[in-house]
C-alpha cells in the first residue's frame, strides 16, 4: 500500500545532528566490535516502545562491511496514528547515516509496518538500498535469502486489520512494561518483563512461532539456499531446519538483539543491554533465549 504523507512529515520532523559522529569519548572501545554484516530487523523508530537508545548505542560500538536493516524499521502503521519521534530515535538515524558515510553497504528490506517503502524497491534513499528481499552470501559461501517475513503471516495476509488489533495490545504491553519497569527501579526491584510474561504465558504464541520458523525455513529450502535471515516475530534464532539454517535477527522494542555474521562466516545472535534502557537483563534474555515465548505476530 503506497501512502507516503507520513514518510514526507517523517522527513520533515527528522533534523539530524550536524556533528553525525559523536564524540570519540562516547565510545567505549572495550565494548567496540567488527562483523562482516549486521541485521536488525524490529526497530519499530515512531513508537515509544523502541528502545532507540540501546540502539544508538549498539550502532556506535558495532561496525560491519553490509548493514542489512530487515524490516519495521520505522513503524508507520504507529506513526499514521500518532507523531512519535525524540532526539535518540533522531540519534538511530544518523547512526545508520554516518555507517554510509564511513562506506558500510546499508540494504533496506521493508516489512509491513514499513510497507510504504516497497514501492520505492530498487532506489537509493541516502544511500541506503532498498529492496524487498535479497541474497546474501557469507564469507564462507552459503547463500542467505534475506526477507522481513510477514508474507508468511496469515493474519496478516487475510485480515489486516486483526494483526492491527494485535499490534495496538502490544503496543499497550510494551508500554505498561516500560511503565512497571520505572516503578519498579524507583523501588529498587529488578527488572521483570510484563511482557515477556504475557507471551510466555501465550501458548498460541509459541504455536505461531514454530510454524512461523518451520514455513519460512521449507520454503527457503525450495528455492534452493542455505539458509534464511528475517525478522517480524520478534523471537532471535539461529536453529538447522530440515535443510536449511534459520536465522531471526530478533527485535528492538524489547529483547534488543541483532545478528551478526564474523569474517569467516559464523553467525551469532547478540543481545545489547545498555544503562539507559536495560532491556535485555541476564535474567529475561535467558527466558527469551531458552523458551519458545514470544511473540504475536507484530
Ligand atoms: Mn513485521
């Protein structure tokens, strides 16, 4: 569906700092990391549920050769609704600016909440590629078809405004999280995810999950690669499916993971907790780590 007017406000409510790099004391070297490719998917920018200072940070202290940005980059569906943009989101931006500026391939692969931009398939936007699926081969050779994954979702296939619903309930969870989150530090009480409660306590959930991963994988299997990177579920993965390898890049809205692939091809899922915006405690990134809880279908 082409509506652009909410692109053209973004990019008018978008003012990017002059100085994109930050100060060379924000970074921390001993947290400072090298890939050859990085994908994040989830980052949902527009919504108060990203966790755009987490991300900010990761995109300073993580460099790659290919940024793949694997759709719900910018929620457009929340921001039809609702203008919601702050400095640290405006920070994310120039983040993935100055990696264009510094050389890094950045490819855009548009998911459904950022579906406006699938019309624009095949342009640059500064500097940025975007395309609605693509082909990446690692440095050890295998080729990974590269996708966000919503065409697999029924519900948002055949009733698009149900996986709304769904979207605004989570969207309300997130935000009692965040809300619980505050009252509990005043507290002084650990984090504990609302949210992850919810979906763990979702058993539909973990079944939407499951097959979600087992689609996706068969019919990366039919088209005859070695493996798959998507996004959409919010649930990071790297698991062998019949004959592929499945790989899910997870989310930022809440466990603030990113996969990343080194110089001799492994890949590996990495989950971000920052002092601003922990998100990703030991504690609940080994729920989400261990357990098949996760997501509705965002
Ligand atoms: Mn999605």
């Amino acid at each position: 569906m082409a509506d652009v007017s909410f692109f053209e406000n973004a990019l008018g409510g978008f003012a990017p700092a002059k100085a994109a790099t930050p100060p060379a004391s924000a970074i921390d070297t001993i947290r400072f990391s090298r890939h050859r490719t990085i994908f994040i998917s989830d980052t949902h920018l527009g919504t108060r549920g990203c966790k755009a200072e987490a991300l900010a940070d990761f995109l300073m202290h993580n460099d790659c050769e290919t940024l793949f940005l694997v759709g719900d980059i910018v929620d457009g569906w929340q921001l039809k609704r609702r203008w919601y943009w702050t400095e640290a989101q405006n920070h994310v931006v120039s983040e993935i600016l100055r990696k264009v500026d510094a050389g890094t391939r950045v490819i855009f692969v548009p998911g459904n909440h950022d579906e406006f931009a699938r019309d624009y398939a095949g342009r640059l936007f500064g500097g940025i590629e975007v395309i609605n699926e693509a082909i990446h081969e690692t440095a050890d050779g295998k080729r990974l078809w590269v996708l966000h994954g919503d065409r697999f979702d029924g519900v948002i296939a055949y009733a698009k405004w149900l996986a709304h619903v769904g979207d605004w309930a989570y969207g309300m969870a997130l935000r009692l999280n965040d809300m619980l989150f505050a009252a509990r530090k005043q507290l002084g009480l650990p984090y504990w995810s609302l949210s992850a409660w919810l979906k763990h306590k979702v058993k539909n959930a973990v079944e939407y999950i499951s097959r979600f991963e087992e689609i996706v994988a068969r019919e990366a299997e039919s088209r005859g690669v070695d493996g798959v990177v998507c996004g959409h579920i919010h649930h990071a993965e790297i698991r062998r499916i019949g004959g592929v390898l499945y790989h899910n890049d997870g989310d930022w809205v809440e466990s603030c993971s990113a996969l990343v692939e080194d110089a001799n091809g492994h890949m590996e899922i990495l989950r971000w907790a920052t002092p601003p915006q922990r998100c990703a405690t030991p504690v609940s990134a080994a729920v989400a780590g261990k357990s098949k809880a996760a997501l509705i279908p965002a």
